[in-house]
C-alpha cells in the first residue's frame, strides 16, 4: 500500500506500489457552493491538522506527553475540535 503524506510516497510490506490514496477527514465537506459554517469547517480542518503536527513536534522535542508545550498544543487542539464539532452538526 503506498500512502501520500505531502512528504513522498511510503511503500509498506515491500510490496508492488499502488495508486496514491491521499488521507481526508471523514465528513469534509464537498460541494460547490459552501455554506458558512462549511467554510469555517474546512478552516477549522486546516488548523487541527496544523495543532496537531506542532503537539507531534513538541512530543518529539520534549518526548514527555505531559511537558508544558505539549499539554498547552493539546489544549487549543482540543478547543478547536470541540469547535469543528459544533460547526459540522450543524450542517
């Protein structure tokens, strides 16, 4: 299976490579004319993906889940889910 992150193509198994699958949120959004609350769903999609690569870099750095950097990413990540929550229920 191969898996496109942005960052290249992963070959898993050693096996032969297949089609590119790209990884999406589960309820994206996808039609033409958007709603405002789709619009501040994908926008909210855009800074979870962003919260959680920099707690994933602070882990890294820190390589403590309960450092003050990672806790403090994890907060606001959560915040903004809860947000995304809000707003995709209400589509």
């Amino acid at each position: 299976m191969v898996l496109d992150y942005g960052q290249g193509d992963m070959l898993l198994d050693g096996g032969v490579t297949e089609p590119v699958r790209t990884v999406h949120w589960p309820h994206r959004v996808r039609r033409k004319s958007r709603s405002g609350a789709a619009v501040a769903a994908v926008s909210l999609e855009d800074e979870i993906t962003s919260l959680r690569r920099k707690m994933e870099d602070a882990f890294l750095e820190c390589e403590s889940l309960t450092s003050d950097p990672v806790v403090a990413i994890s907060r606001m990540l959560d915040a903004k889910i809860n947000e995304y929550m809000k707003v995709s229920c209400k589509d």
